[in-house]
C-alpha cells in the first residue's frame, strides 16, 4: 500500500518532493503522537522511575537542621501499645522548646476527642508558645473519583495553633508523590508540613521532593527518649523538628522508589523541606523537551540527510538535562518528548530503509519508480561492472565515494534529478531525447565515465555499460526494470550502451528464439561448422583454416553466426556452443593434418571463457580422444571485453606449456587494441576487414594495416588480413609484408571434403 501510495503521489513531482511529503507526514504525526502522550499522561510511570534513577544516582546526607522525633515501636511500648496522649504531647512541646528547638510539627491532626482535661493542657500548651508549634490538618479535597473530606485540629487548638497541610498526590504505582507548598482551609492560607519546616514564603507551587536526600542521614530519635530527657540538648538545640509516626505497623509509611523497605511519611516532608529551602521550585512540565523535540524533528523532515543523529543527540540532550536541573529545584519531564523522538526516528528509518541507499549519498529505485508513465523523459541505468570485485580491495566508505563520484558525472550540468542506487546499478531519469541524439549523448556519457573511473580512481576495472530505455507510453517501474536489465546485457556483451527502444525489443525477442533453437542444438549436438582457408601470401598454398559457424537447424535457412554468438553470450551458453564446435572441428580436421602435418586448426573462442578451467579442461580432454596435437590448434580471441589478466593468466600459461596458439581477432576494434597485444602473448594477429577492405580508398586504412604489421612482425608474430576480395588488396598486402589472408578472393567458408579437395590439389588457392 505505501509503495501503491508513492506512486500515486509522484506523478508530476520528483521524487525527492515525494518523500518530502513522506518525512513531512511522519513529523506531524510523530508530534501528535507525542502531544497526546501528554494529554493523558501516557508516560508518567516512565517518568517518575526516571526521576527516581536520577535521584538515586544524586543520593546525598540530608542536611542536619531538620529532625525527625519518631513515634517508634519503643514508644509505643513504652506507652502500653497506645499513641502519646495530649498530656504526653504537652510536654513534649515542653521538652522541645526547652532544647531550643525552633520549629515544631505534628504530622498528626489531633482531631480525635480526648478528655475534657487533657485537651485544656494541650490547648494551653500551644497558647504558650505561639508561632512554634503546626499541627496537621487535610483539607476537602478530590483525588480523582475519591473525594477526601477535610481533618482538622478540634477547634480549640485551631484559635491557639498554626495548621499545617499533610497531604500529598501520589502518582500511579507510587513512583513519586507531589506537595503543595500552600493549602486554603477555613479561607485562611496555610502552609504544608514541609513549607512550615522550610520557612518558605514564596509563590504557591505543587512540587516533588527531592529523593537525593538519604531518609536514613536524617537525624532521628524515638519520642519516647525524648520526653524522658535521655536525648541531649546539643542533638535538637537550634533544629526544626517534625513529630510522626514511624512504628512498624503504621499506615502512614511508603515505598521509596530503589531503596528497600517502607519509609515514614514524615520523612517525605522533611525532604520536601529540603528541597523547598533550595529555592521556588519551578515546575516546567513537558514544554522545554518537546520544544527541543519538535525542532529536532522539523529539522530531519526539512532537510535531505538520511542520518537520524540529530534524534539521537536531542535525545541525549534530553536525557542529561535534568541531572543538572534538578539541583537547582527546576523540574522538566521528557518521555513524552523521547516517545515523539521514537515515533519520528522510527518512521525516517522506514523511509531510509525502503527509499535511500545506505552506503550512498542515492535513493534506491523503489523511491523514483511510479505506475505512472512519463513521457517527456528517457530511462537510463549504469551497470558498473565489478563493483564486488572492486569492494574486496576497497573500504565501504571508499566504495561509497566511488559511486558518489559517478553520481555527480551522471548528473554534471545538465538536467538529471533523482539518481537512484541498487547493487551495482545507478538509475535515473532524464529529458527525452531523439533517437540520433540519444546515441550520441550514450556514447559520449559511456566514455566520460569510463575516463573518470580508469582516471580519478586508478581502476581499470569497473567498467561501465548503460541501458537506456525510451519505452515512454510504458509505466515508469517497469521501464527501470527493462533499463536495469539492458544495462546487465550491455555489460554481459561488452558494450558501452544499449538502448532499449522497438528494435531492440524485437532483436531481443528474435534472439530468445535463437536461444530456444541454440539449446535444441547444443542438446542433440549437431551445430553446423564450414571452414575458410587461410591462404599463405608468399605461395598461395593453403597453410590452415578458420571454423566458422554454418548451421540450418532441421534443415531450414542459415542461422546468423553473430547472431547465434550474441544470443549464446546472453544465454550464457557460450561455453557448450564453443565445446561442441571445437568438438566437431578436431574430429574432422584430423584429416587435414593427414594431408598436411603442418596444417593449423583455428576455433574462435571468448576471451572470458579462459577465466573457466572446465572449459580448458574439456579442450585438453578432446584434444587427447581425438588424437589431435596441440600445436595444430589456434585459438581466436573474439571478446570484445577487457581482458583481465590478473583471472586468465593461469589459464593462458597453461595453454602457452601444451603449445595451443593464441591469435587476436579482428585487431583494432572493440578492446583487441595494443593492450591486447601488450597484455596477451600471442603468436598470430588477424586485421579486421574494415581496415583491409578500405585499403584500395583510404590512405589511413593503408597506414593503419601497414603500422600494424610492422608491430606485429617487431614483436614476433604471425599477421593475417581478414576480408580479401580483389587482387589489388592481396598484392598490396604481400607487398606490405604480411603473412597470410583469408576472404573470398580465395575462398568462402567451406565444408571439410571440399577444404581438402583443395588441399589436396596442389595448386594456388583462388575462388573459382
């Protein structure tokens, strides 16, 4: 569906405007996604364990000005199982106030109903020291569904006391739990316990304590040692003091996210108060991350930069933020903003994975192909031939500079936009172009990147073949496909380009067929052969004979040869057409040699097909059933690839150490150039007929079959000229020194019988 939807969008548009659109859509969602997030508060357990990791990472000593007088189990035995009294509690205040304690409060509401008695001497107690003294009290308030109804002090310890606020929010799975510095009972403001500790005055705020500070570095002592005078008075002299409860069984103790064990809640207001102390907590929510977040992700989907780094250092940034702000009592949350983070880097990686290469700076074709055709542009595709080899011997990255340097050939000055990268296949479009023109801009393009690669990046093998396909009332897709695989078979034949326009198509069709009929011959082993002598010009005498393809399959009309070559070469069937030649040739050139010991055999043969030890294997093994010598047999280089001797040189010494002669084939056209005489030690050289047949009208073919002759002589081989027709050429040849010639001033390709007729006869080889 997203594939059917790319299509759909990129008729008209680049593709590049497509996938902007893509990364555009993934940006808004990504900071929807992360705004709903917030809205119902999806990631708040995350960011409270967050909070508490950070915090436990922080942990420090609780300052020592604040204490805590806790109502332990030791008190309670003390006191037969029961809570202090109000009497108790008097003196207690008492107690404290005579230590020089500064601040006193109860984490306790004193609502219940005591004596009549007990509670004039608690309420006097607290007349006697006002502004020292706050007792607990829970205000009307609602927790979700739950409505809390109010706790207060009993009214006449109200007149006489300061109340101070007990309750807290805590937040699901109890990860953390949130203080207001400030509550409104009765209209009146009153602090909370831990504001009351802290002596803040400042604006009101719902915070969160600090869990850095250690509970257990709080200095503690049990109610009971107090009262009975067994704590000194330097421990408490100048402190404030919370009372509350701490016995093991009391409901007001709780799990402290990473620490062991239950904590009183009394311990939860003194770190409060120690965070209050710190400063005005300010509270900055979800807004700083996700503005941080919403920029990182508009960057990403406005630029072109398939890297998701940035995410990834806001993400960082996010992370490592609070650990600073939270000593300066600043809170932010980020899950929302990582979640957003997540969703977007989730969906660029789609996109990068499906659309752009990831070891160039490329789309892939899936980006540029669309259902829908387009007309007013041609579809080329560049076969870089050997990419795998060359990336054995190369890094990735400097194979990713290399195909980056094609890109920016292929696209140059002109008006290329999207390049695509598949394997070892670069794609694009580009504006049409009529038949002459496009062949003149293929060639041109072929041999600019050519240059570049075997210039700029030392190589002599990554050659480059381009399929070009102009099929323009044909869906975009399916003309990469047919670009992409005409660039293979450009690369398969040795070619700098193909195009892939009707005749092509036909000539394509036609040879599928001669495929059929090749394998139909290859299976029953009956490929025809004829031979055409070579004719030594200094006596006329036949010296040899090229086999040569001469076959009617069931009897019906003459197969092309080159045809017949071209469609093995793509077939890959190449090999077994050679074998079955070669097999044929031997069993019926023996009698050549009976004729003539020194008769010489020649079989053309593809110069990749000696990079295949079977094949060289398979042509020992005939040479010996056929009783053949191996110094009669010559075989024909025909390639019109590059040779790459670093793969054949085995195979060729092994040929050189049997006596099998090689011979360069139709020199001076395709790559059988001076490389080849340089690179390949052969003993024959044959000139290619278009020089020898222009020899009578051109000066420069004159001068380029004479030069030739004379390298070939200076370096020991044997010359023969190809296409003879007239006297005048074969006198000029021999004049010229040349060695021997074959054509049809001679004679045409022949069967055996009449090859030995002739040489049997004893007389000048002519064509009757």
């Amino acid at each position: 569906m997203e594939a059917t939807e790319l299509q759909g969008e990129s008729a008209g548009r680049s593709a590049r405007d497509v996938l902007s659109s893509k990364r555009a859509r993934v940006a808004v969602g990504a900071i929807l996604f992360g705004l709903v997030a917030v809205a119902i508060e999806l990631p708040l357990p995350a960011e409270d364990f967050y909070r508490a990791v950070r915090a436990e990472i922080r942990t420090r000593p609780a300052p020592q000005d604040i204490a805590m007088i806790a109502v332990d189990d030791k008190t309670l035995n003390a006191f037969n199982g029961d809570l202090p009294t109000r009497v108790q509690e008097s003196r207690m205040i008492d107690t404290l106030v005579a230590l020089d304690v500064r601040r006193i409060a109860f984490d306790r509401a004193h609502a219940s109903i005591e004596t009549p008695e007990a509670n004039a001497v608690f309420a006097a107690t607290l007349a006697r020291h006002p502004g020292r003294v706050w007792l607990g009290a829970v205000p009307h308030h609602e927790e979700g569904f739950q409505v809390v109804d109010e706790t207060l002090p009993l009214p006449q310890f109200r007149r006489v006391a300061d109340m101070a606020a007990m309750n807290g929010r805590g937040s699901p799975f109890a990860l953390s739990v949130s203080f207001p510095t400030s509550v409104t009972i009765e209209g009146r403001r009153h602090p909370s316990l831990s504001a009351a500790l802290a002596g803040y005055e400042g604006p009101d705020r719902l915070y969160r304590p600090d869990y850095a500070f250690d509970p257990r570095t709080v200095p503690t002592y049990s109610y009971v040692d107090v009262l009975e005078g067994r704590v000194p008075a330097r421990a408490l002299a100048g402190r404030n003091v919370i009372i509350g409860e701490a016995f093991f069984k009391s409901s007001d103790a709780y799990i402290m996210p990473l620490r062991s064990g239950r904590v009183p809640g009394a311990y939860f207001h003194i770190m409060g108060a120690h965070t209050l102390k710190r400063g005005v907590p300010l509270d900055l929510a979800w807004i700083p991350a996700m503005a941080l977040a919403i920029a990182a992700i508009l960057w990403l989907a406005r630029g072109r930069s398939k890297s998701i780094g940035v995410l990834g250092a806001a993400a960082i940034v996010m992370l490592i933020a609070p650990f600073v702000l939270d000593d300066f009592g600043i809170n932010i949350d980020i899950m929302c903003a990582l979640l957003a983070l997540a969703f977007a880097g989730i969906g660029f990686q789609r996109i990068n994975r499906k659309y752009y290469s990831r070891t160039v700076d490329a789309m892939t074709t899936t980006a540029i192909a669309t259902e829908a055709p387009r007309e007013e542009c041609d579809v080329y595709s560049l076969k870089i031939a050997n990419l795998a080899e060359l990336s054995e011997d190369w890094t990735a990255r400097e194979i990713g500079d290399f195909v980056n340097t094609l890109i920016g050939y292929v696209k140059g000055p002109g008006e290329v936009g999207d390049v695509a990268f598949e394997r070892d296949l670069l794609v694009w479009l580009a504006p049409r172009m009529d038949s002459a023109e496009l062949e003149r801009h293929a060639d041109g393009l072929a041999l600019m990147l050519k240059t570049a690669i075997n210039h700029d990046w030392q190589s002599s093998n990554g050659a480059p073949a381009l399929g070009i396909d102009t099929n323009h009332e044909l869906p975009v897709a399916l003309r990469i496909k047919r670009a992409m695989q005409v660039a293979e078979e450009a690369a398969t034949r040795g070619v700098r380009f193909i195009i892939n326009d009707a005749a092509h198509l036909e000539a394509r069709n036609h040879r599928l067929g001669l495929i059929r009929v090749l394998e139909k011959g290859l299976r029953e082993r009956n490929i025809g052969v004829a031979y055409q002598p070579k004719i030594d010009l200094a006596s006329g005498r036949i010296v040899g004979a090229e086999t040569l393809i001469r076959w009617r399959p069931d009897g019906g009309e003459l197969v092309n040869p080159q045809e017949l070559v071209l469609a093995a070469e793509a077939g890959d069937r190449i090999n077994e057409l050679t074998t079955v030649v070669l097999e044929t040739a031997l069993a019926e050139a023996k009698q050549a040699i009976a004729l003539d010991p020194r008769f010489k055999l020649a079989v053309n043969m593809s110069a990749k097909s000696l990079s295949d030890t079977h094949l060289l294997f398979d042509i020992m093994t005939m040479l010996g059933r056929h009783g053949f010598p191996a110094e009669n047999l010559t075989l024909e280089l025909t390639e019109t690839a590059k040779l790459e001797d670093q793969r054949i040189a085995p195979q060729i010494a092994a040929l050189k150490a049997r006596g099998i002669g090689l011979s360069i084939d139709d020199f001076g056209t395709g790559q059988s150039n001076l490389e080849y005489i340089e690179k390949l030690p052969s003993s024959e050289l044959k000139i290619d007929k278009r020089f020898v047949q222009h020899m009578a009208t051109s000066e420069e073919s004159r001068a380029v079959v004479r030069a030739t002759i004379e390298i070939a002589h200076s370096l020991g081989k044997t010359v023969v000229a190809e296409g003879v027709e007239d006297f005048a050429v074969a006198a000029a040849l021999k004049a010229m020194g040349c060695d021997q010639a074959q054509g049809y001033l001679f004679s045409q390709a022949i069967g055996m019988p009449e090859l030995l007729a002739m040489m049997g006869g004893s007389r000048a080889a002519l064509n009757a």
